[in-house]
C-alpha cells in the first residue's frame, strides 16, 4: 500500500518494504523480550486488519449500528462525541462501562473506547471490558501530564495520537500498536490532521535520505529510541498502521488524508454532527476505498446533505493537539 | 519471471481484492513467490487482458467488505468466476465471504457475502480482541485431508486430466488468529488442512476444489508455504485448461 505515499519516497519498493511479518517485527525493536513481542505481534495484527478502513466516533447503539451498515470497520464507542465536549469545556473522563457494553452488544465490528492520557485504571477497566482497541486520546482531559500509560503491560493494543515523528515512535516504544495523527477533533476542520501528517511524512524523508552515522543525533532530537528510528528508515515509513484524525468531515477530506499515504480514518464529529449521517458515513467509506479514483469521489461527494458546521482555528477556545501540556509527551 | 511451479508457464496473475483490509500483506506474499497481482477496487478489474489466473480475498472486516462489493457491484461478477472454477484463496473476513452459511454474532444467520465453499462460518468465533492468539500448529498428514474427502465422489479430482496434485506441505506452522471465525460445519467434500486444537482452521472445497480458506493469517507471519500451496493450486487449474486445448470446457462443467 501506499505507493503514493510521499513518505515512501526513496525508499524500498513499497510493496516489499510492507512484507506481512514488518510490523511484528516492529516489536524487536520495542522490546528484546519474547513474550512482550509475540503479544505485540498479535496487537499490530488487528491494526493492519483495519487498513483501509474507517473507524466512526459513535454515543449510542443506534448510531453503531449505523455506523456497521454504511461499512465502518470499527466503531469508537463514547459518551459525547469531540464537538460536544467542547461545547461544554467539562472534564472529559472515559464513558460510562454500560454504554460501552450496550455498543459492544450492538454491532460485530471491533469496538473501541477511551482512556484519558496516563490514567492507566481507566485502561484496566477498559480491558475488563473487553474492548477491541484503547484509544489513549488528547480528546480526553489529561490524568498525568507527563507520563502515557505503559502499554506493554495490557492484552488490549492501544492506539495513540501523534504530532511529529518523535511523539509517534514514543508512543510505539511505551507499546502503542497504531497511531493516528492527533488533528483538532470535534471542528469539522482537517487542517491540523494535514498538518501532523505532513510533519510526520516529511520527517521521514529528511530520516531516510540520512547517513547511518547521523541517526544518533537524530534520534536524540527527536526523543525517540535509536532502533525504532533505524526501523523507520528501513521501512521508509512509521514501522505500524497509521490513521488521520480530527476534523474529518466529508469524503473529500478522507480522501485527501489516504492520498498523503495514511493507512485509514477516524471520523469523529463529522458523521453524526453531520444532517444525513447514514449517507455521509457510507459515502466516507466508499472514498476511503477508491480514495485515488477521481470519478467515485464526485458520486460519493454528491447529494449526501450537509457537513457538520466547521470551526476555524483561530476561533478555538480550546485547542487539544496544540495544548501546551501535550509537549511534554 | 516464470511461475513458481512450472517453468514453462507465464507468471500467474492473481487478483486482489484492494476494498480495505491487509491486502498489501497478501501482494507482497504473492509477489516474493513470482506471481502478479491485479489490484481489484472496481466491477471493471474483474475482466483484465490478460484474464485472472486467482483470486485473494484478504483479511479484515467481512462486513466492510461485503457492503463495498455491493456498492461497487463487484459481488455478482465474482461469484461468477469462482462458479467457474478460478481458484480463489481467503482469509479470515476473506474465509467468511467464501462460506455457504455465516453464523452472526447473537447465533443469528448473517448474510452471505459470495459463498462457494460449503462451510458455516461463525463470526469473531473466539471472542473480542483479547481471545486473539498465535499459536504453534502443525499441517495435517495428507491422508488425513483425504480421509475427509472420502465421501465425495470424485476425491482427487484434480489430478483427473493434466499432472499430479501438488503435495500438501508438511510440518510445524504458526498461525496467528485474530478476532478470528470459527468453521462450525464443513460440507461434505470439504478438506481440512490445517486444524487447532481439534477445530479447523484452514480447508479446502468448492465445486471444483478451488476454493482455499483459513481463519488464520499466513500473510502476517512470513511463511511463504500457504501462499505456495495457493499457487500450486492455480497452476494446476492453468495446466488443465491448456491440457483442454485452452477451452473453459472444464470450467463449464
């Protein structure tokens, strides 16, 4: 996949480069013991079934099942989406067991929930629950401002945002199995997404046309572990699946993020936010498959009702990928 | 490149199927062993010049996948060729749109997606993620899969016309299963190849025997073997069409 990908530029032939054992392998460069790796491997595996695909923010059985028919391969199960944890600027806490639960009943797609960034019980609870997938998200008001979750130590693989390079392969060596870009959730406006992806993407260029010796002094600028550095290099891209996030609201924009060499989609606010959810959420999916097709995106994009109303950033009260807590993760 | 397995044959041309899932997974496997692959994300990639030698069918959600071939009216042309005998591989959400029967996740009859393979198929048959596992299994004695077969009436027939069936492959394997299916009920005919803890998770079936299914990932864990045995598969068929004079009379039947 992704022989588009700017960040695949110069690197080996994509293709090869992405053999079905990479991201397992990405777990010798997380961890030397075997036990930790053989679990990993298992983690990534889920990861990489969900390439391709689109994973919908969704509060209520009802909109789950929504969300499984327009053909999201996973649902995010939470209590209120992004835009409306802004409107209402409360602490935002992982959501209530029970209505995670009545989602799990709902739909047979993988479900996945919350945790805030360093609550480590919240994520314990999560796990008693069963959830397919930990979302460790900025979406979430922060329990520990300087420590994530040690991701190792859990059965259920995590998912983490990322801003940069060095913030993506951080969350990779604490044990996260997928990271998405961290955009502006809940505005309904892709720009940060495009912007952390760029960041990302570009990153890997610089890393990829650079001689062995530099990788040291690289790795160190970056806050990263050197052997997850050189793994990134080799494979001329994040050494696990990575998704856009935040302020995914039409197919145009899915389209867009698939197109700067993304793996998938969270759609958080823009489905439901949106006036024909069912119809959005479908035309979304269809993008996301044939996200370089030009034709299939104007039909997809063509009478699917009205997007959710966006926000501008300069108008952002509160801005969560861009809080100055967040740097020092 | 020639085929892997017979040298005087072009390199086979497997489709497949690029909706969503770990299909890149899939190329690369087929790639390392000398075949091509045809991207499939549309109703016209089905009918290629040259024509498709196989068909894969990757892993990932199976209801994603079902809806997408619906809306992109690709459903109705593959039944058509895996009817008529293209060898076609699955696994995982690819094994689930090959079963005759899907159970869903209440007991509840889920839709069939494409079917071709005479199995019922439960969904997430081990659980949510956390009941994901890899685990080391072993490939079952050829005669064992041929003891299942004997209540067909035509067990090796594939070796009817054109050349030996190839050997299955022997030995340890690791398979890693993730949210996997479980194969409930294999039809007569159905061949098991590769099982886990008495439960199968790789068979064999269709009409033509063409039909390869697995609930485990051979595409994730690096051994080359169940692609090859996929490949060999694929050969024979393309031996027997040319040993037919080029003809789709074989097919036809």
């Amino acid at each position: 996949m992704n022989g588009h990908a700017p960040g695949a530029g110069g690197a080996a032939a994509p293709g090869a480069a992405l053999d079905g054992s990479t991201f397992a392998a990405t777990a010798r460069a997380v961890s030397s013991s075997e036990e930790v790796s053989s679990k990993y491997a298992v983690k990534v595996g889920l990861a990489q079934m969900l390439k391709g695909g689109v994973i919908m923010d969704v509060v209520t059985p009802e909109q789950a099942v929504i969300a499984e028919k327009a053909g999201a391969c996973a649902v995010m199960a939470l209590e209120r989406i992004p835009a409306d944890i802004r409107a209402n600027g409360e602490v935002a806490r992982m959501s209530d067991p029970a209505m995670i639960a009545s989602i799990q009943a709902a739909v047979s797609i993988p479900v996945m929930a919350k945790a805030r960034i360093g609550h480590f019980v919240e994520a314990q609870i999560l796990e008693a629950l069963d959830v397919d997938f930990i979302d460790e998200s900025e979406v979430l008001t922060p329990a520990d401002e300087i420590n994530h979750i040690d991701k190792h130590d859990y059965k259920v693989p995590f998912v983490c945002g990322c801003r940069n390079l060095g913030e993506a392969l951080r969350r990779i060596a604490e044990g996260a199995a997928f990271i998405r870009t961290k955009g502006e959730a809940g505005t309904g406006n892709v720009v940060e997404a495009v912007r952390h992806a760029r960041s990302v993407n570009g990153q890997i260029r610089k890393l990829v046309t650079m001689d062995d010796a530099e990788l040291y002094t690289f790795a160190k600028e970056l806050g990263a572990p050197l052997e997850l550095v050189r793994r990134t290099k080799e494979l001329g891209r994040l050494p696990v699946v990575q998704f856009a996030a935040g302020g995914v609201a039409t197919p145009a924009d899915a389209a867009l993020m698939m197109q700067l060499g993304l793996d998938g989609v969270f759609v958080g606010s823009g489905i439901f936010k949106s006036e024909e959810p069912a119809k959005r959420a479908a035309a979304i999916v269809r993008a996301v498959a044939n996200f370089r097709d030009g034709k299939v995106l104007k039909e997809c994009s063509t009478g699917i009702g009205a997007p959710m109303v966006g926000i501008e950033m300069d108008a952002l009260v509160q801005k969560w990928a861009g809080d100055a807590r967040h740097d020092a993760l | 490149m020639a085929s892997p397995t017979c040298p005087l044959l072009p390199p086979p041309r497997i489709g497949v199927l690029e909706l969503h899932g770990d299909f890149a997974e899939h190329t690369a496997m087929l790639r390392a062993r000398g075949a091509e692959t045809v991207p499939l994300r549309c109703a016209a990639d089905l009918s290629p010049t040259p024509p498709l030698d196989g068909l894969v069918l990757p892993g990932g959600e199976s209801s994603t996948m079902a809806i997408l071939l619906d809306a992109l009216s690709m459903a109705d042309p593959l039944r058509g060729l895996i009817a008529g005998g293209l060898p076609v591989f699955g696994t995982c959400a690819g094994a689930i749109l090959l079963s005759d029967e899907v159970v869903g996740k209440g007991g509840e009859a889920a839709s069939v997606a494409l079917g071709g393979l005479d199995v019922a198929t439960r969904r997430n048959g081990y659980g949510t993620q956390v009941h994901s596992f890899e685990a080391e299994t072993a490939w079952l004695p050829a005669d064992v899969a041929a003891d299942a077969d004997a209540t067909t009436t035509a067990p090796t027939a594939a070796t009817d016309d054109a050349g030996a069936v190839a050997p299955l492959p022997t030995g340890p394997l690791r398979v890693v299963l993730i949210r996997a299916p479980i194969f409930e009920r294999l039809g007569p005919g159905v061949e098991e190849l590769v099982s886990h803890e008495g439960r199968a998770v790789m068979v064999r079936g269709g009409s033509q025997r063409q039909v390869l299914a697995a609930t485990f990932h051979p595409e994730l864990t690096g051994d080359g073997r169940v692609h090859a045995l996929f490949l060999g598969m694929v050969d024979e068929r393309r031996r027997r069409l040319a040993a037919d004079g080029g003809g789709g009379k074989k097919a036809a039947a």
